[in-house]
C-alpha cells in the first residue's frame, strides 16, 4: 500500500456537471500529478503539480483544471462533464520533482451518463 | 521524452507457468518502475529498478541500464497475477509503456 489515497472510488454525474476528484499525496511527497484512463487504454497525464504550483499539463482542454493545497494534497475539477471524460482517474504522488520514484493512488472511477 | 516499448503486448499462460516480460528504453532511464494493474485499476508498485536486480516474492526485475532494458519474471504464476503490467520512468510526469496484458488461467 503506497500512502497516496483518492476518494471517491467511484461516482456517477451527468453530461454538464461539474466533478471535483481528490488526492491525498504520500507523507513527505511535494509533487502530484493525475492522469485519465480510459477503457483498455494506458494513462495519460492531465497535469503536475509541484510546490501548489502546476508544473506541467498535457493535451486536456481547460476545463480540466487542478489545485494543490499547503499539504500537498490535489483536487482535479472536471466541468462541463462529456460522455467521453468517463474514465479511471490515477493521481501520483513522488518526493521531488524531476526524476523520482511515483507512487500511484487506487483511482477514481468517474461515469457519465 | 524516452520511448518505452513492452513486450509480448498479450501472454496468456496456465497456472503455474513462468514467464518473463520485457521493457526497452530508447535512452538511459534512471529510476524504471514496474506495476500491476489489477482487474480493478489500481496500480500496484512492484519494483524501483534503475539497476540491478531486485527479488519479491515469486517475481524478479532487473534492469540492465546500459543495454537500456528490463525484465520482469514472473515463476509460479498464479490467477492473481493477472492483469496488465506497466513499465515506465517519472521525469516530470510518468512515462508508461504499452503494457503487457497477462491472463493466468486456472
């Protein structure tokens, strides 16, 4: 078990809602980046975040947008939801940025109906 | 960013059987990860593995960084091993193989 917890597990919301995903990053770990999965497909990151600053993102529209709080914990909010955004959400955390090791939460499970 | 390939992409074995799946790196990578991605998604840390081989259990890793690749053997499989299994590397955001989908049948 890695430390690095999301909640919730699992959720329900419909087409043109809002969806706030959280993580609570591992003891000591300053970094957090999220990812989407989707069915049958490998991870693809959203964003980073490092010192409550983002760091880095990837090809996801604005509507995806992130928060880190003092503790280093992260949110990932999702508006205006698509059928499409239905998908694993992974958010890592690790002890620095750059090259360090990444410790993986349980994910989120998001469904839009 | 470092290409990472994984190799089979599928492997079906019976339970019990061993095997050994295969991550290629097109540059030097210093801190290689593998995991397990269980039936419910969770990724499970298996090995930090920038060098050297690593032993857990029924499984096994080595990287070999300066022919840039890695290996991961699993002996004994059980039905609980099944899954996907990722490799990849953190430099700023994670970068993940392709992954090879293992099913162990009973």
């Amino acid at each position: 078990e890695t430390g690095v917890t999301q909640s919730p597990t699992h959720l329900i919301k419909t087409r043109g809602q809002q969806v706030t995903l959280r993580c609570s990053s591992q003891s000591g770990h300053n970094t957090v980046s999220w990812y989407q999965q989707a069915l049958g497909q490998g991870p693809q990151f959203i964003f980073q975040y490092y010192r409550e600053e983002e760091n880095g993102r990837g090809n996801f529209p604005p509507r995806f947008s992130g928060l880190q709080f003092p503790n280093y914990s992260s949110e990932l909010n999702v508006n205006a939801l698509e059928l499409d955004d239905s998908a694993l959400y992974l958010c890592a955390s690790s002890p620095g940025f750059g090259e360090a090791e990444a410790f993986f939460g349980q994910g989120t499970r998001l469904t839009v109906v | 960013g470092i290409q990472v390939e994984q190799s089979p992409p599928d492997l079906i074995l019976q339970e019990g059987a061993n095997s050994t799946l295969r991550c290629n790196f097109s540059d030097s990578v210093n801190n290689l990860q593998w995991f397990h991605q269980n039936p419910w998604g969770q990724l499970i840390n298996l090995f930090y593995i920038p060098s050297g081989t690593k032993q857990n259990g029924r499984l096994n890793a080595t990287t070999v960084a300066t022919e840039r690749y890695s290996l991961l053997y699993i002996s004994s499989s059980q039905t609980t091993d099944s899954g996907v299994y990722f490799c990849g590397y953190n430099f700023n955001k994670f970068y993940f193989g392709s992954g090879t989908k293992l099913n162990v049948k009973p």
